[in-house]
C-alpha cells in the first residue's frame, strides 16, 4: 500500500509545482500526506459533491485540477462552498491536491491535451515563462571536468529545448594558496598553487538549484568549490501558458467554430467578428486568457480560443484575428482525463478514479 505521499511525487513529476504562477495556490491544499492511501478520485473541482463521492468509492485523496482553496481563510464556519467542502473533507479524513497553473504551464499539460482534442499539428508554447533559468559557472581540473558534467547532467542541468546534457566549456589558469584550516587536494597549505582548470557554464530550472548544487558539491575534486550562479532573463521556451498550433488542412471560420464546439462539446460559443478567410493556424489556453490576445496576434495565430472574454475585450481582435470564447470548464474539458490517464500508468495497486460528477458552475438555456 502506498501513502499520500507517494503518489503527490508523482504527481509533481507530472506538474512539477515550481512550474505554478506566482498568484496559485497548488500542492497539498488539505490532509496529511503521511496516511495511508485508500485511493485517488480525480475531478476538476473539489465541491462538496465531488467529497461525497470520494468517501463514496473509499478514495482518500482528491486530485482536483482547480484549487478549492485559493485565498486565505480567517474563518472555517461552512457559510460557502468552499468552507463546507474543507470542512467535509478534514472530518472524513480526506486529502486535496490541486494542479492549477503547474500543469497550465508544462508542454504535456492542459494547453496541450486542448490543441490534440483539436488535432493541431507543429504546437509550441505562446506564453513562454520568464526568469526560471538560471546559469552554474564552476571551475575545476581536468580530470575531474567530465565527472563534474555528468552530475550535473543527471540532476538536471544541460537542457535546452530539444537538447540534453548541453554546456560551455573552456580553458585557464587557476590559483589558490591554503591557509592553516586547508586540507588541499592539490600543493600543500601556504602553497601558491597555479593549474589548468576547466571552466564549465550550464543552465538549469530555477527549482533544480538544490539538487543540481548537491550534485556539484559531491562531485568536485576541490574541498572548497568556486561557483557562480546568475538569473537569466531568457525565456524557457518548453514551460508556459497557451499554445500555438496548425490545423493540417485550412478551414472556414464559421465550419471550425462548430468543429470546435463538437470537439469540446461547448454549448455556446461567444466570437468576435468574421474576418472572412480560411483559417490554419490556431492559438489556445485553456481558462481565462484575455491577457494572452497580443501575444497571439503577434504570433500570427488566424483563432485564438480561450475563455471568460469581456465585452470590451472582444475589440482587440482589431479584424487581426478571430477571437472565441468556448466557455471556461469547455476549455479545459480533457484535463482530469488526462490526469487520470497519467496515475493510472504509474500507479497500479489501487484505483484511480475519474469523478462522474460536472462541475460546470455555467448552465445554458
């Protein structure tokens, strides 16, 4: 039998949470990590409904996409929703667990699960996330320049892009003298000591530093070990919000618009004005993404879809584009499926479950 716990790692293998925006609120909402699991019910919302079911089918661990919590609370009394939700869950001994922007910002995640119910074709983030890389500089012997690369590889720097254990290397001279506390590795205490050495810059995810430090303080030869780390303002371009996308064959507006609404079984959908060409490529984020329509326009996207469009909003397709709004829970329709997908090829002791219950708060006559 596994415990909470584990399987919140693999969730965070899933939507690592250092991946969230700053404003979310993900991880470990409610219960203790270290009990025992009964079992996981997947949902988009943790509602009320949704802790009667899991007490229901014995699951003590709800998976729920958005966070039941999501601002401070002073008081816990069961006034609204959200209170009488925790409230059932703590007296029934069961844990939530919210994903939220963590999987909103991974290349696998919701954007992605959105553009292949479309079958969109050559995708790649519209949003791409700022300031999370940071670059290690670290100086070492020759001899231990390749041990060195290899740890750092494997706890996770290295990667760019399409691209695996990538770093800059280069040739100098070294100097050090030890005092009385020095137990050198090289020359002896009040030595000038003079070496080549080699200078070795890799980048990394900003919450890898730990591990990849770890990795470097291990590995090096030298008892005190020179490092440098710097923030880059580069944009990472595999972790962010939204999608962009081609469909492999041009389509109308209006004839995509009602492939949209069949593929994502939204019952309305809310647009800006006819531009009257063929469209191919398309622009996606699953939720609220007004703030994202210049970023699709000045990625050339013909649609962007997303959701919760104000009026005014509307205005900024500007004929540049065609903006859509296919209703919020519509937009992110696939996500506990895929949720669920992903536990049930990690986790095979016991169910995972996918709620039966619709947790659209958005009804249409």
């Amino acid at each position: 039998m596994s415990k909470i716990k584990d399987i919140l790692s693999i969730l965070e293998e899933m939507a690592p949470l250092a991946y969230a925006e700053d404003f979310d609120n993900v991880g470990l909402l409610v219960g203790d990590q270290n009990n025992e699991a009964t079992g996981v019910l997947v949902c988009h919302d943790a509602l009320e409904s949704i802790i009667d079911e899991a007490i229901a089918k014995k699951c003590n661990l709800v998976v729920c996409f958005h966070p039941i919590l999501f601002s401070g609370l002073k008081k816990i009394i069961g006034k609204d929703y959200v209170e009488r939700s925790i409230i059932k869950a703590i007296k029934n001994d069961i844990a939530i667990y919210a994903v939220h922007t963590a999987l909103d910002n991974h290349q696998n995640g919701v954007n992605k699960i959105f553009c292949d119910a479309l079958g969109l074709i050559n995708t790649k983030v519209l949003v791409p996330k700022e300031n999370f890389i940071r670059k290690l500089v670290t100086y070492t012997i020759a001899e231990n320049a390749e041990k060195v690369r290899k740890a750092l590889f494997d706890a996770g720097a290295g990667n760019i892009g399409n691209y695996e254990d990538c770093s800059f290397n280069s040739k100098g001279i070294g100097t050090f003298m030890g005092n009385e506390n020095s137990n050198p590795q090289l020359g002896e205490r009040f030595e000038f000591v003079q070496k080549e050495e080699i200078k070795i810059e890799v980048t990394f995810e900003k919450h890898l530093e730990n591990k990849i430090l770890k990795a470097l303080f291990q590995n090096h030869a030298y008892e005190e070990v020179a490092y440098e780390i710097y923030d880059l303002k580069n944009q990472h371009q595999n972790i962010g919000l939204g999608m962009i996308g081609e469909l492999k064959e041009p389509m109308k507006e209006k004839d995509f618009l009602l492939f949209v609404k069949e593929k994502m079984q939204s019952e309305g959908i809310r647009h800006s004005n006819f531009i009257g060409k063929e469209v191919k490529k398309i622009a996606v984020l699953g939720g609220a993404g007004s703030f994202a329509i210049k970023n699709a326009i000045q990625a050339g996207a013909d649609v962007y879809l997303t959701a919760d469009l104000k009026y005014h909003e509307f205005y900024q397709a500007e004929n540049r584009l065609l903006l859509a709004d296919i209703g919020h829970f519509e937009s992110e329709r696939y996500t506990k499926n895929y949720i669920v997908e992903y536990l049930r090829k990690k986790i095979l002791n016991f169910a995972v479950i996918l709620s039966e219950e619709n947790s659209n708060p958005v009804k249409y006559l």
